[in-house]
C-alpha cells in the first residue's frame, strides 16, 4: 500500500522517513494524479482541521476516493468536542490517575507520537488516546482539579512544531508505524487489492469460530485478493486503515465490539456483523415484537414487566421459558417448572432490565439452525439436545456457582436443499426483516410447522460443523459477499460491473 503524507508546506516535515511519499495538501486536493491513485493511506499532517481548511478537506476528500486517511473526518470532529473528551476522560479515569499521579501541579501535556510518548511510563495511556483519537501527532492536556485529573482538551501536533530533543523518538515512531503489520502468512503472494480485519478474542472461552475456521476465512479471502489480518480490541485505532471488518466476537451493545461495528461503518468500510444488526439481534425482546408484527409463526409468547406478571402463567402454564433480553450461548435462559422457581428467576431478571421475555415451552429433539448472508440460505444444521436436558447445552459448575464446563448434543450438517422449504422460507423471511448480512436463524418445527426461536448476528461458523457439506465453499461465499460489497463501494457513481 502507497503511502502519503500530506502537509501544509513540504518545508513542514522535519523527519527523514523511507518509503512514504511527502505531498503538499494542495497538491493532493488539486493535482488530477492523486485523485487516481488506488490502494492509498493518507496521513494528514496538516497545520489546522478546521472547517473547510485544507487539513479538513484533505481528509475528507481522501475518504471519497477510497483512501485511507488519518485521521479522518470523524476523528477531527471528536476531537473538537468537549462532550467526547469529557467521556473519554471519564473511561479513562483511573489509568490517568494512575498515569499522573507523580506530578506535582496543576497543568500536564503529553505528546503522543504514533501511540508513543519519549517517557516509556505514560504508553499506555498514549495508546489509549491514540486507539481513541486516531491521529499520528497528538498533544494531551490535562488539568488537576478536585482532586484529581482530567483530560481537558486533545488536539494535533504541528509537524513543525515537534521540539529538537522529540524528533528522532518521532522519527523513530514513524518509522515503526510506516513499516506496516505483519502479515498473517509468511507466503509470497502479490500485494492485496484490499484489506480486510477480523476482530476476534483468543482468550475467549466461546467463540464464534474456532481458530481453524479462522485460518479457513483467511485463505478463502487471499485466493480472492483480499489481506487480512487478526485483529483485537487493542487494535481499535487501526480500523480505519482496511476495508472491511468482520466481526468473528461475541457481540453486544454494551461491548467494544458494537463501538468497532460503529467505528468501521462511519469510516465507510464494509461491516458484518453491522451495529444495527448488532442491535436488533442482541436483544430478545425487540425480535419478538418484530416477529409478532410481521405475522412471523413463534411459540407463544409475552413481554414481562413489573405489572403483568400475574399474567404470564395463565396464558403461558408450567412449564415455560424466561429469557433475558441480551442473552447469547444459551445463557440467559431459564426454564422454569413450578410457581415459586418462576416467581424467583422472574423478580431477578427483572432487577437487570426493566423488559424480560417469557415463551411457551415447545419440547423438541433439536433445533433447525438456518445460516443466511446476503439475504440467501447458506448452510442448514440440526442442533440436537444435549443429553438429558432441554437445551443443546448443558452447563455443568463444581460447587462454586461458576460454570466450568459444558456438554453439547450433537450437530448434524445438511445440504440446504435438504432442510424443510417452509423452515428455510421462515428463517429467511426474518433475517431479511433485520438485514442483509451473516445471520443463524433458529428455528423449532412442530407438527410440520416452523417456529422462529431467534435471529443471531453472528453464528458460530467452525471447521467439521457448520461447513460439514461445503467444506472449502462456505468460507469461500461469505469472502465473495465481502469483496462484492467493497468492489461496489469502490466504483464511482454510475459505473456497474460486468
């Protein structure tokens, strides 16, 4: 990938950097070249972002012509407000005092340079206002106030202006920075058209997709031209530098992977799972209102609240199913077989969200999971019940309360052809009420008829289950959404392809 500074006056650039290219802003906003130039990352070095400067206007232009710039738009405009510095010293809180807790008056300034500071103690609160405000030259003020710390304005260096005794600490940041990420195979291969990052969690204990899936997703993704890297919740300022993301976490609303979701969509990449898929899906309560809306058949079922829950078992009977609204890995979920269980669990969801869900109990030998993307049938597997329990997990705890392991039923993998149309038809009709990205549908079908269970964002996708009849080709469709979307992204208005 190319890459350019821009600056206000070429004279401005005080640091020898190999491999960048260093432009005039003018140059870069007037210059036909430029405008051309594909697979580009702009860094933008400019004096001043303030509206309708050249510095704001190289950003800006630069995210239209498919460049990546840094910082971009959004970043100056969060950088400008004082409500967001405001939440951002609120987060930060305690790695701030912490951070500042040596020095002795009532005013500090830390100059982040590429996410580094000269002074090796103050690192990670660099990299944390960097991974937050992504621009490379950065100045931090704070101010000591009751008692404590507080950001109170974050803004960008001039390049001019780094001090004598900073410049080779900057140069040698920069020099870092520019040398790129290392790649995800050590295989020669000709320079990516596009950049992808996959956001997972190794520590995680359930993922979404095991690491042999992982590497499959990579593979399937390079054979079509695509770079990828693995990429982690510390890696939030880099997002902006690819073209697409996708989200291989646990997803929730109340959880760094929604702000990436966010982030990636305001930076224009291509985004599964997207925030308001994440949003939708993660919360119980608003799929059964959409699918009683849209006449979609589910078991019975009712919205709990403080004043109708003497309601619930006259409609429903014993036993029946509570749910928590953000409940994921079957977690969250209770069934409750006698009147005094289901008073309990019910007084203690409703201490966590003011909405819980309460179902119908509709025993079955498994459940139908239907995958979906781009608003077509994938895969179709049977989720079996784990042994003795009604769920196709069984949670298992050695007298600590804590989970510590889990029995799974087993998984059988079918051609989609295979599944019951009126099940496939079903699953379709909701994931397309939420989007057009990568969902699991659950579905329970009783006497030949189709139930929806739940819509998931984000299905798990692991090498010897879900991919148990398209091998290869299912990691392989999913790449092709992606590439399909940026391919369109990137073409000029008006221009199809053929």
């Amino acid at each position: 990938m190319q890459t350019l500074i821009l600056v206000t006056n070429e004279n401005d650039w005080p640091l020898k950097i190999p491999n960048v290219q260093i432009v005039s802003a003018r140059a870069y906003l007037t210059d036909p070249m430029y405008s051309k130039l594909r697979n580009v990352k702009v860094i933008n070095l400019c004096r001043s972002y303030s509206y309708q400067s050249s510095g704001y206007y190289a950003s800006l232009l630069a995210a239209a012509r498919g460049h990546k710039p840094i910082p971009s738009v959004n970043t100056i405009q969060d950088m400008k407000l004082p409500t967001v510095v405001r939440f951002v010293s609120e987060d930060l809180d305690e790695l701030i005092q912490k951070s500042l807790s040596h020095i002795h008056s009532d005013k500090f300034t830390l100059s982040i340079y590429f996410g580094c500071n000269i002074a090796k103690k103050y690192d990670r609160l660099c990299q944390q206002l960097y991974h937050l405000f992504p621009a490379p030259l950065l100045r931090a003020l704070f101010s000591f106030s009751n008692e404590k710390w507080h950001l109170q304005n974050i803004g960008p260096i001039e390049a001019n202006e780094i001090p004598d005794e900073h410049k080779v600490f900057a140069m040698i940041a920069a020099t870092t920075y520019f040398a790129g990420r290392v790649p995800t195979s050590n295989a020669k291969r000709s320079e990516p058209r596009y950049d992808l990052a996959i956001l997972h969690d190794p520590t995680a204990q359930l993922k979404p997709s095991n690491e042999k899936a992982l590497q499959k997703f990579i593979k399937a993704a390079e054979s079509l031209g695509m770079g990828v890297e693995l990429i982690t919740k510390e890696d939030y300022s880099s997002v902006a530098e690819f073209d697409a993301l996708f989200i291989r976490e646990t997803t929730a609303v109340n959880h760094y992977t929604f702000r990436f979701a966010r982030r990636a969509v305001a930076e224009g990449l291509v985004v599964i799972d997207d925030p308001e898929s994440i949003l939708k899906c993660t919360n119980k309560v608003y799929l059964a209102e959409l699918a009683e809306h849209h006449h979609i058949p589910s078991p019975k079922t009712l919205i709990v609240h403080h004043d109708n829950i003497n309601a619930i078992l006259p409609t429903l009977g014993l036993p029946c199913i509570l749910k928590q609204p953000d409940s994921s890995f079957s977690q969250g979920v209770i069934k409750v077989d006698d009147e005094k269980k289901f008073h309990a669990e019910v007084e203690r969801l409703l201490d966590k969200s003011e909405l819980i869900l309460a179902q119908e109990f509709l025993p079955t030998p498994f459940d139908w999971r239907i995958g979906i993307i781009d608003q077509k049938p994938l895969f179709a597997c049977k989720y079996y019940m784990a042994r003795s329990h009604w769920q196709i997990v069984k949670r298992f705890s050695r007298g600590t309360g804590k989970d510590t392991f889990a029995r799974y039923g087993k998984i059988e993998t079918l051609p989609i052809e295979m599944a019951p149309k009126h099940v496939v038809k079903t699953a379709l009709k909701a994931a397309n009420l939420i989007g057009n990205g990568l969902y699991g549908v659950d579905m329970k079908e009783v006497n030949h008829k189709a139930y929806l269970i739940e819509v998931n964002e984000n299905p798990n996708i692991d090498v010897g289950v879900e991919d148990g009849m398209l091998k290869d080709e299912l990691y392989l469709r999913i790449m092709e959404v992606f590439l399909k979307r940026i391919e369109a992204k990137k073409l000029p208005k008006g221009e199809g392809t053929v």
